[in-house]
C-alpha cells in the first residue's frame, strides 16, 4: 500500500493534527488498522495517538481517501473519542449492559411471535366456522 499525504492541518483547539492521505493498494480495501500503521510508518507517529475516520472508495476502484487524526496528548485523545464512537470497538463497559438487554428482547419477540399464532389459529376457527354456516343454508335452498 502506497500513502500520499494530500493535507495536513493543525487544530489547536482540540490537540490534534487532521490529516487527509490519498493511498493506492493491489488487493482489497485495506482495514482500519493496516491503514493506520501505514500511516504511523509513513510519519514516524505513535499508533496509539492515531484514530482513523474514514476510508472513502469509489466503487471498483483501488485508490482511497483517508482521514485521520493525531492527537498530541493522551487527554485530547480521549476528549475526542467520543465524536468517532461509533466506528470504534465497543468498550468493555458497555458489553455487559448490551448482553443484558438481549434475554429482554428475546423474550419480548417471543411473546410477538405467539401472539401472532394465536391470532391466525382464531381467524383460521372463524373462517371454518363461517364455512359450516353457509353450508347448511346452500343445502336447505337446494331442497327447495
């Protein structure tokens, strides 16, 4: 994988250099991590105080967009954390509370599920029903 840093900025406010870097690769869509330590190689960084944003591709294509910050202390980086949350690994902390959740919904879609049958089973008894009246009246007009 080849990197080309296109634009690198420096935000004071927030402790940290923005990077964009233009890369181009023979297989696959690299991953987040092989990204980053191309990145860390390519400008002697600390892969701890890297958090890669993005990776863009137009489809088929093998060039990408990256997006990148750096930040210079460890405060900054946990400050900024939050703003990429989503694209990070959840936190330890937060597993057990998502496992929790689970037996919670389970259990719920199982009560939709059997309330769903016990529905159709009383339209099905309904329709028979409905079905063994019209029956003896077809027949009685028959009769006649």
């Amino acid at each position: 994988m080849e990197i080309n840093i296109e634009k690198e900025h420096e935000n004071k406010l927030f402790e940290r250099r923005e990077i964009t870097a233009h890369a181009t690769y023979d297989s696959k869509t690299p991953t987040r991590e092989s990204v980053k330590e191309a990145l860390c190689k390519k400008k002697s960084m600390n892969p701890e105080m890297v958090e890669i944003i993005s990776i863009d591709q137009a489809y088929g294509s093998k060039e990408c967009t990256i997006s990148a910050y750096e930040y210079l202390t460890k405060e900054a980086k946990e400050r900024g954390a939050f703003r990429i949350g989503s694209k990070q690994k959840k936190t330890d902390a937060a597993a057990p509370a998502a496992e929790a959740a689970k037996p919670a919904e389970h259990a719920k879609k199982a009560e939709e599920k059997e309330e769903k049958q016990e529905k159709a089973e009383k339209q099905e008894k309904h329709v028979k029903e409905e079905k063994a009246v019209e029956k003896p009246a077809e027949k009685k007009e028959e009769k006649q």
